[in-house]
C-alpha cells in the first residue's frame, strides 16, 4: 500500500541531515538559483565562491 504524503512527511522530520550533507544542498541552491540567470556560472564557480566564506 502506497504511503500518504503526512507518512512521509512524518518519517523525513525525524532523519539527521548532517552537516557535509547541508553544505552540499546550500552549494546545490546557491548554483541552481544563479544558473537560471546566467547559464555560463558553474558548480566549481560556486564551489570557489563557498571555500572563501569563513564557516559558522
């Protein structure tokens, strides 16, 4: 039987979400949202940019 979206919802609030994996969704939305503008940024770019901010 296929689970509702409340089910999944339920499960993904409990899963530990480290901080490697944090720091690769915020460079994910960081090139995503700055591609759409202007195709020629790339995720090295990013990966550049996010390297010379100091960590939290």
């Amino acid at each position: 039987m296929p689970m509702t979206v409340e089910q999944l919802l339920a499960m993904a609030r409990n899963v530990a979400v480290s901080e490697e994996e944090l720091e690769a969704q915020r460079r994910s939305f960081a090139w995503g949202n700055t591609h759409i503008e202007n195709e020629r940024i790339t995720r090295a770019m990013i990966d550049r940019a996010a390297d010379r901010i100091p960590a939290r």
